[in-house]
C-alpha cells in the first residue's frame, strides 16, 4: 500500500510551499504545493468583505499563478467544507479547470454549489475516505480523520520528495464527537516515527489556553435549557454548517417531545445534503415545515434558524426586525444564540439580541457553543505527535499565526526552523534549508453581483467618496459651432445637501458655474476636458468655502446642433 521512495527523503530536494490566501486573515484558504512538474492545491476559499468594500459580496483568491502553471496543476484537495475553503471553487475552476478531491460530505455541498453555476458536467469530482491515499504528479497525499465543526474534516499527509508535509486543515481534538470517529491520532503518531519535514497547523485558537471542550458540552446545555423552558417556545440560531449542533438540538427536542423546524436557505441547504447523505438522523415525525407551526402550541416547538452572526438577511435577523414573513417573535420566547460572534460582527449580533428583548424575548448565549478550532494543549499535543522539524503557522490573523510560533518554540522547535508566511510568499523547504525565495502574485479579487474582479480600488474610492461626500452633477447644452450656452448650468445633487432647505446654495452654485463658463467662452476654449475641468474646480472651492465638503462633481455637457 504504502510507496517507500517517497516516504525516504532525499536530503537535497525542495519542495515549494505557495500560499495565495488564508494567511494574516480568517478566511480565504488556498495553498499550493509545486516540485517539479507537478502542483496540489489545498482548499479555495472565500472571504467576506471588510467594512471599506463597499457593495462588495464577497472576496475570492487571486488564481493567476495557478493559471500561469496550469500544465502543472494536478487538483483540488479540499479539507473541510466551510465557506472558507471551499466558498471561491466555482469561480476558479472556470479558469483552472482541474479535477477536485474530498470526502463525501465536503463533496456534497461542493456538488450543491456546482449544480447552481451550472458546472456538475465540467467539473472531475473523487470522493476520497479516511486513511486513503491519493497519487497526483510527484505528490502523494493521505487523508486523516480530524475533528472540527462541521463532519468529515480531514488533515493531509502530503508525501513529496523533500519529505512528509502534514496539513491538520481546521481542527479540534474531540474524544467525545457527536458523529463518526474521533480525530486518528495514531496516525499522527505514526507519521511522527517515519519523521515529519513541516507541519502546517491551524492557528485560530493559538492564543487561548487549554482545550477546546468536546461538541458533546452543548448537548449536555441544550438539555438544561429545554428542561428550564418548558412552558415556551424555543429558537437556536446556529451556523449552518454544524451539522453535529442540529443533531444534537434535534435530539434534545426530541426527547422533550417538540417538533423541529429548520429555517433559513443555507440551513436548509446543509441539512437536506447531510440526511441525505446519512450525516444526520433525524426521528421520524420530527420535522415539520413552517407551513405546519400553526398547528402546534407554541411550547411543542423548536425553530433552528441561521443568523447567528446578524446577518441582516438571515433568518433571525428578520424575524427581530418583524421583516419576517412566517415567524413572529412573540413575548415568552426563548432564544438561544449556539455560536460566538466573528470578530467584526460584535456589533450586528449585539444589535439583533436587543431588538428581540424588547420584543419581550428572553435571549440566551452563554455555554451554548463550543469551538471547532483546537486551543493551546491540543496544538501541543499535534507537535508531540508529529515532531516536525519545521513549523508554518496557518489559519489566522498575525497575532495567532505569531502565538502559534511561541507553542511551537516551546514544543522544542528550533526558533529559525519557524516560518510565519505571508500570503504569495514562495518557501523552499528541504531537509536542510527553509527559505522564502520569491513572491507571486496573490490577494483578493472582489465579486459584486456577477461581475468578478471587476471592482477594484478606483471603484471603491468611489463608492467611498460618493458614501461620504454625496455628489453633484453639472448639466450644459452648449450649441454646436458657436459653442455658445443656450441652456443650464442645471445642478442636481444626490446625498449632498437636501435641494429644497438649500436653495440658496445651489441658485449661487449656479451662478459660480455660469461665470466660469462665461470667462471659458470668453476666452474661445472649446475643448471639453478643459470646460469640464473648470466647472469642477470652481464648483469645487466654492462648495467647500460655503460647507466645508467635498462631494463628487459630475460635469455633462450636451451638444445641440441649432
């Protein structure tokens, strides 16, 4: 089974490790692996935008070293399926159309996102099991069961010339999991005696102390919440990738005797590949659609629903904001938040569990949520298992990149034999040697609506200025051949000033515009980019005399043909 030349490594041969996102950020994942003539790329992720993207809705990796090697590049191989590793594949496989590797759950909700771009027929898909092993180019690469919040997370054992590269992908270590097995250490262990050249590890919870508690916690709250709540009817905002959170709230309702509903698309979404796929078992009986709520007392019900995160148009979010078509929140209910907010997100969630306490709601969130990331003692015990000789944080912003780097000094890494990456670093890595080498391009390309990349800086600052500053738009019919002004300057002004309480200033705006008209005409300057320009910069320093802003002016000259 197993192939010895490549686990025999040879002292001089390097192996490049390229990451193109998910470093000194959560989110975006996508690193790539090249020896040679051949290159692996594991996960390809989405980011979410940051508040200065205006419009933007998501962020996707930057692809063009993957397309500019395209002879090489031999697959996919996808750890987990969160919107993070998985979220960017639809559109890079359109541009780097190789075959993708996973497990069966992963797949599924890969296939789900296909099926909506229409690629199911374009796209080679393997479903690949636990402790199986895969041969692309020069790479061979095993799959080892992990733990983590959503099931079939897997690590990657990737053989290569230069040696064993272990990536855990996201990870906990839960000796309790709610599905399927616990994390195989023993293979960790295993790969730990045959000797491991780098570990690549998840570094999220690198900076908390500790363990991560087993999934099996919140079972255990879920059962004392449902027993002190009785009498009223129950709502669980959860992500909707925990597929082992919604069995367990399943199971607990069911105990209780109250029937399920699930509410919200993504959720739905999850649920339906997971049962259908046997991740999850659901009594029967026990689910009812929302059509059905009205047939039950409120306290015979349990409502798993998205929005945990405040999300403005998930499903909570609506039902606080009594946008909701179906639910109301009623006085009584109780309402369990089963995550923690996202860094950046403190604000949406907090706003959302006020809107429901004064709806008369009663809004619970402490213990009902453990993390899929593994905290300091787990990370240690990876190191002591694998012993690598070198450590590449992954998974995390600088700060818990830079702790994870302490965990491994003190696991007896040598300090120079740790190597924090930067997104398109190029590392070399041999037996001997670690060194970055080069750069190739990386970073983010933005997608708003269909358009892909097609928003970049310039267009941000715009929108930037047009949020902040509002704008006005100069309107000039100028005759043909005489260029004399027979009609205008007409202003408009959108999110600058409100037209009706300013009229004033904008009869002076006018007057400021037609001057310096007139003295362009004088002068026999016909050109527009010039006409245009001192329309602009009249307007301009007159506008910020009078109100100290800046909006965007928009001149438009209009030619008639007297």
């Amino acid at each position: 089974m197993k192939n010895n030349n490549h686990n025999q490594a040879n002292h001089n041969e390097k192996v490049k490790i390229i990451p193109l996102g998910g470093l000194e950020q959560i989110g975006m994942n996508i690193t790539c692996f090249e020896y040679d003539d051949s290159i692996i790329v594991v996960d390809c992720g989405l980011s979410f935008p940051t508040e200065d993207m205006l419009g933007v809705d998501l962020v996707i990796p930057d692809v063009t070293y993957l397309k500019d090697n395209i002879d090489k590049v031999k697959g996919f191989i996808i750890t987990h399926g969160h919107e993070d590793h998985i979220g960017a594949l639809p559109y890079v496989l359109k541009e780097v159309p190789v075959p993708i590797y996973a497990t069966k759950l992963t797949m599924g909700i890969i296939e789900h996102k296909l099926k909506e771009h229409n690629m199911m027929k374009s796209v080679k898909r393997k479903v690949i099991k636990h402790g199986q092993f895969i041969n692309l180019g020069c790479f061979r690469i095993e799959f080892i069961k992990t733990n983590h919040s959503i099931a079939d997370a897997t690590a990657l054992a990737i053989y290569t010339p230069a040696g064993i590269i272990i990536h855990t992908g996201d990870f906990k270590i839960d000796y309790t999991p709610v599905f399927g097995e616990r994390i195989d250490l023993q293979r960790f262990a295993e790969l730990g005696k045959k000797g491991v050249l780098a570990l690549m590890s998840d570094s999220t919870n690198a900076e908390r102390p500790g363990f991560t508690q087993s999934e099996r916690t919140v079972g255990r709250t879920f059962d004392h919440i449902f027993n002190e709540h009785k009498n009223s009817r129950i709502i669980i905002a959860t992500f909707a990738s925990n597929v082992d959170r919604v069995q367990q709230i399943i199971n607990t309702a069911y105990r209780y005797g109250r029937k399920v509903i699930v509410e919200g698309r993504s959720m739905v979404n999850i649920i339906t590949i997971a049962q259908e796929l046997g991740y999850i078992q659901i009594p029967e009986n026990t689910l009812i659609d929302l059509e059905s709520m009205k047939n039950y007392p409120p306290e015979q019900l349990v409502l798993i629903t998205t929005g945990s995160q405040g999300e403005t148009m998930a499903a909570l979010s609506r039902m606080a904001a009594s946008i909701h078509r179906k639910v109301t929140i009623n006085p009584g209910d109780t309402i369990i938040f089963s995550s923690n907010p996202i860094p950046g997100n403190e604000k949406a969630v907090s706003n959302v569990i006020n809107e429901l306490y004064r709806k008369g709601a009663d809004v619970i969130f402490q213990d009902t949520h453990v993390s899929g990331h593994a905290c300091q003692e787990e990370i240690k015990l990876i190191y002591a298992l694998t012993r690598p000789k070198y450590a590449i944080p992954v998974h995390g912003e600088y700060r818990h990149l830079k702790a994870h780097a302490g965990l491994a000094e003190a696991m007896g890494i040598e300090k120079d034999h740790i190597i924090i990456m930067k997104t398109g670093d190029v590392l070399e890595l041999s037996e001997t040697k670690a060194k970055v080498t080069g750069h190739v391009q990386s970073g983010g390309i933005m997608v708003d609506g269909l358009g892909v990349g097609d928003v970049g800086n310039i267009v941000l600052r715009d929108r930037q200025m047009l949020s902040q500053n509002g704008l006005i738009i100069v309107v000039m019919t100028l005759d043909k051949y005489t260029n004399e002004l027979l009609a205008g300057p007409d202003i408009v002004s959108r999110g600058f000033v409100y037209v009706r309480e300013s009229e004033d200033l904008m009869d002076q705006a006018r007057h400021v515009v037609s001057n310096a008209l007139d003295d362009c005409l004088a002068k026999h300057c016909s050109e527009w980019g010039k006409i245009k320009n001192v329309v602009r910069e009249s307007l301009g320093d007159f506008i910020w005399k009078q109100t100290k802003r800046n909006p965007m002016i928009l001149p438009i000259i209009m030619e008639v043909d007297a």
